[in-house]
C-alpha cells in the first residue's frame, strides 16, 4: 500500500468542520465548519490585514499633494562681496558718467512662513490613484490566499479521513492475517503443512502492521498541518471527528466509504486571474504616470515673514530693526531635457505594461485548460472509484470464503495467500482513486 501513501501525502491538506475546544482539545465534525474556522483563525490572514492598513495609509500619503504644504524657516546670508550695479551719474548730480555703486548690507537675515500648493502636477494625481489601487490589489491578494486556503484545507481534512479509513481496513486486515498466522500454526503442528507455509503467513501479517503504522503516521501529519493552517497552539490537540461514511450492506469494517457527488458543469470564478487582472491595470497606470513627468507643473507659493538688513553679524529685536517681506508666486515648469532618463523610463514602464498583459492573457487560457482537465478528471475518477470499490467488496468476500475453505482444509495457503493479495491491491487501488478524486474535489471546493 505504500504508493497509496506516497499519493495521499501529495494531498497534504484537508478541511476543517464544525470546531468545539474543550480544554486544550478541537474537534473537527464537518469539512464546511472546518474552512470557516480556517478563513477565521489562520495566522497569515493577520499579515494580509496589516498590508491593507499600509496600503491605506500609503494612499492617505499620497493624498499629501492635495493640501498646501507651510513651514516656518529662518535664514541669514552673508554677502560676502555686495553685487556692483551701473547707474547714470545724473542721479547724483554728475551727469554724462556711469557711476559703479554697490546695494544692500553684508549680512540679511529673514524669517516667516513659506508655503507651496502643487495647482497642476498629473504626476501626483497618477501616484495617488496608483496608491488608491494597491489597495484593491491587497484585498485581491487576501481573496486569492483564501482560495488557496480553502483548497488546503480541505486536501487535509480529506487525507485525515482517508487516513482514518485506512487504519479501520488496516485493523480488519490484521485480524484477518493473524487469524491465518495461528491457523497455520495449528496445521503445522499437526503435521498439515509446512514451515514456509507459517513465516509466509507471518511476513504477511508484518505487511498489514506496517500499513497500519504509515496511515498512523499520515493521519499524525494530517492534523498537525491542519493544525498550522487553524492557527492552532503547539501543545492543542485536534481530533478528526468526521469520518467517510461506508456502503450498505456487507461487512461493515470491509465496506468502502461513500463516494463524493458528480462534478459540477462549471467551476467557481479564479480569484487569481483578478489579481492578474488588477496587475494588469496598476502598470498601464505606472506607464502614464511616467509619461506624465513630460508635463508642465504649475506651483504656487508664498512667502509671509520679515526681513533685517545688518552691517555685522548680530541681530537686533527693536521694532523698526525688522521690516516686512512678502510675496506670492506661481511657477510653471516644462522639462525640456532630461538626459532621456525619463524617456528610457517611460518605455520601461510600456514594456511592464506589455508584460503585464501577456501574463494576464497566458494565466487566463492555463486557467481555461486546466479548469477542462479538472472536471474531466474528476469525472474519469469517479467512474474509476465507482468500479474499484464494487471490486473491493468482491474480492473482500473471496478473501472470506476462501479462510473457510482453508481453515476446513478444502483450500492450501499459497491459493488463499493469492486471494489475499489480490485484496490487498483492490484496496490499494480503491483508496488510490479515493485519494485522487478527493484531491480534486478539495479544488473544486476552494472555487465555490
């Protein structure tokens, strides 16, 4: 049975049902109760609601260039050498010459308010509807992980039933092999067969208790990963309360357990693809957003302060030391050359954009396909499953008649041995398709 198990650990995740804590104890009663108490509980969704709130305040940010920005500044300068300015010698009474005189004081000191308002800038505008979108493309990312969540989950909750399943067979099975095992002791005793015939019913019984061990072991793995996901504690304990219900009639520990519905005629919408989508959009807006640094900008600001004019460094507070300096103004400004630096920019941002959009229609057609081959395989499973497990029940009820027929000597052990081989492969196949469909529908599920 080992490829069962190989397959099953593939499945790695399952579901969750309805969660009761008692102590330090959770039971798991339904798969659907199971993945609430996932989409609720799990750790990550934590980080993915910390990102949302960043997100949000990066666009509040954004939003900065909406209002005036105001700082209040002082400063002094040092003129260390006054600038000459030519002037008509008229004005001091000596006409016909160029006087060279010089203006202003050494040393200037001014302080008051300054203020800035950004009246056009569509770079600002872009950025700001970029941050707006982060947002959405943050929420987008949390449905997605749900997704992948519920999928998950549900491929563990199924394991842990499989599992489950399989230690109640693996537990028949034992009965059966060391009921055969004192059985050919007892013939060997009374001379009716052979030594071989004994280790070979004891080698088969070590079979069945190695089995049991491994679907111990994946039931073990089941419920600790499932354990993570529920954002459980280390030292709590989870119990798989649900189980896979079995056919009626015959030996009910033999029996197989009920096989899940037929495929749906359509899956649920991908949430990946929207986040593909949202992408998509962010880097045709990136693209604009670099072309808009082409574009004039047009700032107002405004200066509302005093000025001091000093021969020395020092300062004075008297009332006629300061006289007042204020003034408004509007700046328009074009970038006419850039080293191309915004334009290499601008046809980085186009390729992103390109990229974008082969990704998007490349994940849209995967998508597509792979959405076909789910429901095709799961209907191929399903039909596989129906005939595995009818074969199981049959080849169970060989194994039967044949143990009476040896136990009443009408049958040797290497014939009963054959009968309960082939069991065995029926059940591993059976619990193979099991596994396979389950996985598949564990999919389907997360897409509803």
């Amino acid at each position: 049975m080992k490829p069962l198990f190989n397959l099953i650990m593939v499945m790695y995740f399952c579901s969750i049902g309805e969660t009761r804590a008692q102590g330090d104890t959770t039971r798991l009663t339904s798969l659907e109760n199971t993945i609430a108490a996932a989409v609720k509980n799990n750790p990550t969704q934590e980080i993915y609601l910390r990102q949302i709130t960043q997100a949000s305040l990066n666009y509040k940010a954004a939003q900065g260039f909406l209002y005036p920005n105001a700082s209040l500044g002082f400063n002094g300068t040092d003129n260390l050498s006054l600038p000459t300015t030519p002037i008509p010698g008229v004005i001091l009474g000596r006409p016909g010459e160029i006087i060279y005189a010089k203006f202003g004081k050494h040393y200037v000191y001014n302080t008051g308010v300054s203020l800035s308002q950004d009246v056009i800038s569509w770079t600002s505008v872009l950025e700001m509807r970029l941050a707006r979108s982060n947002i959405e493309l943050t929420h987008l990312q949390r449905m997605a992980f749900l997704q992948s969540l519920r999928e998950q989950v549900a491929r563990l909750y199924f394991s842990a039933l499989i599992a489950k399943r399989a230690l109640q067979i693996d537990a028949h099975d034992r009965q059966l092999a060391d009921s055969v095992v004192a059985l050919s002791q007892q013939k060997l005793l009374q001379g009716a067969t052979d030594r071989i015939s004994v280790n070979l019913a004891a080698i088969n019984s070590n079979s069945i208790a190695q089995n049991q061990a491994q679907s111990q072991q994946l039931l073990d793995q089941s419920i600790e990963n499932l354990k993570i996901l529920l954002g459980g504690k280390p030292t709590g304990e989870i119990v798989v309360a649900d189980s896979l219900k079995g056919f009626a009639g015959g030996d009910s520990a033999m029996a197989a357990p009920g096989m899940p519905g037929e495929a749906p005629a359509a899956l649920g919408a991908n949430r990946h693809l929207v986040v593909y989508r949202q992408q998509q959009d962010m880097a045709g807006m990136q693209s604009r957003s670099q072309r808009s640094q082409a574009y004039p900008t047009i700032t107002a600001t405004g200066f509302f302060g005093d000025q001091q004019f000093r021969d020395d460094f020092s300062l004075a507070f008297g009332n006629n030391a300061w006289s007042a300096y204020n003034y408004v103004a509007l700046n328009i400004t074009i970038p006419l050359f850039t080293g191309l630096t915004n334009t290499y920019k601008y046809r980085s941002a186009l390729m992103q954009k390109d990229i974008a959009d082969l990704q998007m229609k490349k994940a849209v057609e995967e998508s597509a396909i792979n959405d076909r081959l789910l429901l095709k395989n799961y209907a191929g499973y399903w039909q596989m499953l129906q005939a595995s497990a009818a074969s199981f029940q049959l080849y169970g009820q060989n194994v039967r008649l044949d143990q009476q027929k040896y136990s009443e000597g009408l049958l040797s052990l290497d014939v009963y041995m054959k009968a309960f081989e082939d069991y065995l492969t029926a059940e591993n196949t059976y619990l193979n398709n099991l596994s396979q469909l389950l996985s598949i529908k564990a999919t389907i599920i997360s897409r509803q």
